[in-house]
C-alpha cells in the first residue's frame, strides 16, 4: 500500500507536494509528543491538529503522511513547510473514526 | 568506548507539561517539567524576590533511552524540547548549517535544556546524550531517505532573537483556532 494507492481508493486529497511512499500501519493522535513517543516509520498519522509543528514532527519519525481529517482546513504555513520538507499532508473530509474503518478494511493496522 | 552496536528503545515515556513562567519583577523566565493535571496559566505566586506567573505551558514527555542489546541507559529528564528552525535570521549560523545539511538530506533539530532565571540561554544537553538521541531516531527512522541530527542549542543570544519553533503541544488543549502567540522571552 501506498500513498499514491490511499489518494485513489479513498479519495484523500493531497495538499503538499511529495513523494509517494509505501504505507505500513496507521497511528491516530492529536498531540505532536505522542506522536514522538509512539510512531513509527512509514505509518499513515490521522489527526485534526493542524499547527506547523505537525511537519517537523512526522520528519522526526519519518510517518509516511499526514492525513488531517474531518475536513478541519489546514492554513497555509503547514503546507508549505510540508512541501519544503517533502512531507505528505493528505486531507479528507471524513471523521477519523469513519476513516480508520475504510483503512482497516484496506488492510492497514496499527 | 563501547563496541556494542547499540540498539536504542525509549522507555519510561512520562507524559507532562513543560511549563514557562516570566518573574514581573525581574523579567526572568524559568521553565520546568511539571506532571500535574493542567498548570493554571495566568497563576501568580511569590518566592523571594520574584513575583512568578505562569505564561505557557506545553503538553510534553520526558523518556530514557536504553540500548537493548548492552542495558546502556541515559536519562533525558534535563532535556525541555527539541527546537526546529524557521529559518528566521539568515546570518545566523544555525541556519547555514541547516541549508548545508539539507543539501545532504540531513535534517536539524536543536535540542534545548531549561531556562533558568538567570540565564538567558537554556542549559547544554551533553554532546554524548545528543549523539544518542540522534541515534535512536535515525535507527526508528527505518524507511526514510534521510538523516537527522540533533544539536546544541548555544546561539550566543538565546531566545531573544530566534524564532524557532519547539516540537511542543502549545496550545494544543483546544481545536479553537490558535490566537497570535506571544512569546514568554
């Protein structure tokens, strides 16, 4: 599974330019020291946070992408630090619970 | 010096709060590691000659570092943050290093201790807990194309000019829209 894969078979939209990557599991947190503590590499994050302190997070722990859900906007300084850092931020309108259901049935875990 | 190939695990992950408080008398800033329930913003108290109130707080964790295959541990308990730059001064040599080393696809992170009322610079994270801590993430980082490295945070000026940015829950309690930070320095 890929990020390429998640964008055209449940249609999340992607805001940064990047690369796509393989996928491996899904991690759903809203705090940026949660998502430091636990993570990890290749993972898909969910969350509604949408600060800039988002990116250099997932840099850290290399997350595949950022998927910001529930439709919540995401400002304009979050997306271009993720383009600066090559850092996918994917966005969907769907809740995180709606949405963890879609990807569990894909056949991503945690 | 150790041969083991050491294999790092963060253990003992201890979730909190990394409070700031600004003395009205002195204009000092002191922050601390604090595991009780919310810290009250806008809490005043005395102690000597300071009139102490709390500016900031930031959900954050404290952790130790154990290497798996030799029982090596390191305590980060004097670690307040790891600080990304936003690139604000030019000239400022934190800056170069990073537009160098992303050259390299290596990314900087700088590692911050606590402030005291006294200084004006947060106290030095040892060179050999940083080349650990750079260690374990890279080692976590197992899909990536890059590298990180972090550093010290010694610009010579602290925090009065820089604005970078700690990798912090600020303001992260509520979904309300942020209001235009201010800064506690």
């Amino acid at each position: 599974m890929t990020t390429q894969d998640l964008i055209e078979k449940i249609g999340l939209k992607p805001l940064s330019r990047f690369d796509h990557r393989p996928v491996e599991g899904v991690y759903i947190s809203d705090m940026v020291s949660d998502v430091m503590a636990g993570a990890k590499s290749g993972n898909l994050w969910l969350t509604v946070q949408t600060h800039k302190s988002i990116v250099p997070a997932a840099n850290l722990v290399d997350v595949a992408a950022i998927v910001i859900t529930g439709g919540k906007e995401v400002p304009e300084e979050t997306v271009e630090l993720a383009t600066k850092y090559g850092i996918a931020i994917l966005s969907s309108p769907i809740p995180t619970f709606e949405l963890v259901g879609k990807l569990y049935a894909l056949g991503l875990g945690g | 010096m150790s041969e083991c190939q050491h294999q790092w695990e963060m253990v003992n992950i201890r979730f909190g709060f990394v409070v700031f408080e600004k003395c009205y008398h002195c204009g000092g800033v002191r922050t601390y590691f604090s595991r009780e329930g919310i810290p009250i913003l806008g809490d005043k108290y005395r102690e000597g000659d300071h009139f102490w109130n709390r500016v900031e707080n930031a959900q954050s964790f404290r952790f130790d570092l154990i290497c798996r295959k030799c029982n090596d541990a390191e305590n980060f308990d004097d670690l307040m943050g790891l600080m990304y730059c936003t690139g604000c001064l030019p000239d400022c040599r934190v800056e170069v290093l990073r537009k160098k080393l992303e050259a390299e696809r290596v990314h900087i992170l700088l590692a911050c201790g606590f402030l005291s009322e006294s200084d004006a610079k947060p106290k030095q994270i040892p060179a050999r807990k940083l080349t650990k801590l750079t260690a374990y993430f890279n080692q976590r980082r197992v899909m990536a194309r890059s590298l990180m490295s972090i550093i010290p945070f010694d610009l010579e000026d602290g925090f009065s000019r820089c604005k970078g940015e700690f990798l912090h829950d600020v303001g992260m309690l509520s979904q309300e829209p942020l209001q235009i930070r201010t800064s506690p320095f």
